[in-house]
C-alpha cells in the first residue's frame, strides 16, 4: 500500500522499532522472519532480521500510532522485546 502511496507522488509517515529476537538457529531463520513480519503483519513496510546481532529492525507505517508489538505476534513467529 505504501508504495503505491508513494508511486502516486504522495509521502507515507513511517516509524522505525529496533528489537532483540531470540530462538534463531541459522540465517535461514531469519530470513523466514523477515518474510512473515513483512507479509503477516500489518502495516510493516520494511523489515530486516540480522541472525549474526541476533536483532530485527521494522519499519511501519505511522497509522500503527501505537508502536505495535511486532516481536510478540503471533502470526510472525518472532520472539523478542522492543527496545526502541
């Protein structure tokens, strides 16, 4: 949805939230968490799982006012605690 925002020549608010994920076992865990947290979890534009940092950066959408609780969904499978 974003891009398309974008595409029409219109800006999106987003927000950045850093967080510590934890039960990673091989980079290809990570990948597969990138994956749901950009295509399960609403209002995600970005997301970047690093498994070497054991850390996650998600970029969202301002609509999302409430920082949401990324790390906690369920339909994501990420464990962790937000940070910042």
């Amino acid at each position: 949805m974003a891009a398309k925002i974008h595409d029409a020549g219109y800006g999106v608010a987003t927000a950045t939230v850093e967080f510590p994920v934890t039960g990673m076992t091989r980079a290809n865990c990570a990948m597969n968490i990138e994956r749901a947290l950009k295509k399960k979890v609403p209002g995600v534009v970005q997301a970047s799982v690093n498994f070497a940092t054991e850390r996650a950066s998600v970029v969202y959408t301002h609509y999302y006012h409430h920082r949401p609780n990324y790390c906690r969904h369920r339909k994501s499978g990420v464990r962790g605690y937000p940070t910042g």
